[in-house]
C-alpha cells in the first residue's frame, strides 16, 4: 500500500513518462484496474486526482517480474500483504512453540 508520507508520488501520466519506452497511461490505468497476471499496481486518489509512486511502480514492477519468470508472486494488494505479515507471525509463533517444548 502506498505511504503518502514517505513515498514519492506521481500522477499516473507523470509516471508513465518516467518509464522505458514511455508507455501510454491508459497502459497505468489498466494496470490499477486489471492488472497483469493478477498484479495491480497501487494508486490513491487525492483530490481528485489518481496518483502511484516510484516505489509502487517497482513493487509492481517486480512482482509482475517475479510471476513472469515463474515465481509465485502474491499480487501486490494490502490484503496479500497482510497474509505475509501473518504468516511470518504464524511462523514466528510456531518457532517460539517449539523452543518452549510445547
């Protein structure tokens, strides 16, 4: 999820010019509202106006890397990345468990 207070933020045409080959920014919606291969990309609204950021663009970026070459990427929404904390606290626990003898 994008941090509006520590990240840089773009509008989504800005951030289109700051990519290889430029792409259009209707390719930057699609990628907010679809997706690729079950990846979105992270944008808020402020003002009425969409924004990303440099760090989502990567986060995007490179999950969308990751699933391509065949990693089992999670898609990059707050709900996934609320699975990973869980299960590291699931794990953590677990270990604690096991050093407990219980």
């Amino acid at each position: 999820m994008i941090n509006i207070h520590s990240e840089k933020l773009r509008l989504l045409k800005d951030a289109a010019n700051q990519l290889p080959h430029r792409p259009h920014v209707s390719t930057l919606w699609r990628w907010h509202k679809r997706g690729v291969r079950g990846i979105r990309l992270e944008t808020v609204v402020i003002g009425g106006q969409r924004y990303t950021s440099d760090e989502a663009v990567q986060r995007f970026v490179d999950a969308t890397t990751a699933a391509h070459d065949g990693g089992a990427a999670l898609p990059t929404t707050p709900i996934n990345e609320t699975l990973r904390r869980r299960r590291a606290a699931i794990k953590r626990a677990e270990r604690e468990l096991t050093e407990a003898g219980i």
